[in-house]
C-alpha cells in the first residue's frame, strides 16, 4: 500500500516513567507515522510528557483498557493501525518487520509474541497464566496464536473498523483474539523482544483480579460464539446422568410394573428435561450466533469496500 498512513496507538495509565521513551523509539522506527496517546485518567503527568514528545493526548475518563481501546479504534482513521503499551517493554524497532509481514501477505493482524529477556520480564506466574489461558483459547476456538496477551499489534484498517470491542479492561487482547479466530481473518505472529519494565515504573496488571475477569471473558465468548458446543457439552453430561440414574428404576418397572424409588425416577426425569431443553438452547442460539457472524462479517466487508 504506497503512501499509506500509519497510527501509533499508545494506551496510558500513569506511565510517566517511561513514555517519553516510547514515543521517541516510534517516531525513530517510523518517521511519517502519527502517535496517538489515549491517556485513561492518569495522576501523574503523562498526559504533558506524551504532549511534550510530539504525541497527540486525547483522553478517556472511563477506567478500563477496553475502554480506551473502543475509543482510539472509533477515533482514528488510517491504514494501518500500531497498538502498543506505554511501559517501553517492547521493542519499537519490530515494528517495520510486523508492518512489513502484514503488508506483503494482505493480513488484517500480526500479534508481536513476547519474547522475554532475563527473567525479570514476565511478573512471578505470568508466564504460566499467558500459557494456559493462550491453550484454553486455542482449544475453544481454534489453535492459531501463542501469545493471545501481547499488547504489541498491528491491525489493517478493516480489522480496526470492523471490531466490536465490548471488553472493559485487560480482557481486551482475548477479544481481539478471539474476533481474529470467529471471523477466520488472515493473521500472523512475529517473535520480538520483551523486556523487563525499567525502575519506577510498575505494572496495572492485578495478576488474580484481572486474571479472573480474563477467564469470565473467554468462558462468555465461548458462549456466545460456540453455543451449540457448550450446550451440546451439557446436554450429553444430563442425558448420561438421566440415564444411568433411570436406567435401573424403568428396568424395574419392566418386570414388577412398580416405581419404588420415587425420587430418582423423578431426578432422572427432571435431568433428562434439563438436557432436552439445553439441546434446545444450543440450536436456538447457534442460529443467533450465526446472524452474529454474518452481521459481523458484513461490517467487515464495509469496511474494506470504503478504504
């Protein structure tokens, strides 16, 4: 794409340590590109720095990054898209290979994947948890990524104006991902370095808290992406309780024409409802789903006819 033009889009919450750093390296690695910083309610003075260095500060009073991400992909208007954290762990001199990748094969996302250098990069149990939520997505909805946690992206216009973006806070690069995998879009992954935050600045990211909410997001987009495997899951687990409960109970029925246990009869009864009525669900909402997909995919379609 010749002349194309590139943001640099930089969410902020109290990164005054480091910031300035960050717009300096991307303005090094990419000269025409303009930066944008989303400051989240900062209470230290990022939002004068980012202005000092040559960024453009726009606000969001809203706490959360999803909100921030919601705001700078409605706000801005370009073609090719570079999100990254204003914490100066990632390597700003990645971005032309990432740029360059996306570019050559008409991909919508290239996920920057941590590479960490020292052990001090990845917080005690990060790595572990980046692991395994990154195999349960991979599991859900389709092994694709190995790093879904990368806050280090480069988006095509179309992938930008055609994500919905719903999450709050950190449970955004799920989505991200997730809406990557539901829409089938081409997307690729480059190794870059990680390294450890520099002294004095710190972390937002509550390791239990937001590791909570990371996992109430994949199990809502499961369900609301793959309905039908979840409510199949539940109707085969109540179907083969119901049935290896009542099983007994309508042999005996057979041969005395009696019911003497009462109540499993009628928990086996209750269980097999329940699992007929999740069948039902299940086909209700995959059809729903489906519209979903097909809303989704059109606003995808849109937004690469107008560019």
């Amino acid at each position: 794409m010749a002349n194309s033009q590139t943001a640099v889009l930089i969410p902020c919450y109290n990164e005054s340590t480091t910031l300035s750093q960050v717009i300096h390296d991307f303005k090094r690695a990419l000269p025409d590109a303009v930066i944008y910083v989303y400051d989240n309610g900062s209470t230290d003075n990022s939002a004068a720095i980012a202005k000092a260095s040559g960024a453009i500060v726009r606000h969001v009073s809203i706490r959360g990054k999803g909100q921030v991400v919601r705001r700078m992909f409605a706000d801005i208007d370009a073609d090719i898209y570079v999100m990254v954290d204003g914490d100066a762990t990632y390597d700003a001199a990645s971005v032309n290979k990432a740029i360059d990748l996306l570019l050559r094969n008409s991909l919508d996302m290239v996920v920057c994947t941590r590479n960490p250098i020292g052990d001090k990069s990845f917080r005690p149990g990060h790595a572990l948890g980046n692991k395994w939520f990154t195999q349960t997505v991979n599991f859900l909805f389709g092994h694709q990524f190995n790093d879904i946690f990368s806050g280090y992206r480069v988006f095509s216009h179309r992938f930008v104006k055609s994500f919905p973006a719903i999450s709050q806070g950190f449970e955004i690069e799920t989505e991200i991902t997730i809406h990557a995998l539901q829409l089938g879009l081409p997307a690729a992954e480059i190794e870059t370095p990680y390294q450890e935050r520099p002294a004095g600045s710190s972390s937002k990211l509550n390791t239990f808290k937001d590791g909570l909410r990371i996992l109430r997001t994949i199990f809502l987009l499961f369900l609301y992406v793959r309905p039908m495997a979840f409510f199949g899951i539940l109707f085969i687990v109540l179907m083969f309780a119901s049935l290896i409960l009542g099983t007994p109970v309508i042999v005996h029925f057979i041969q005395t024409g009696l019911v003497p246990r009462m109540p499993t009869a009628l928990l086996a009864a209750s269980l097999g409802v329940l699992a007929s009525l999740s069948l039902a669900c299940g086909i209700i909402l995959d059809s729903v789903s489906r519209s979903r997909l097909e809303t989704k995919r059109c606003w995808y379609l849109i937004a690469t006819s107008v560019r």
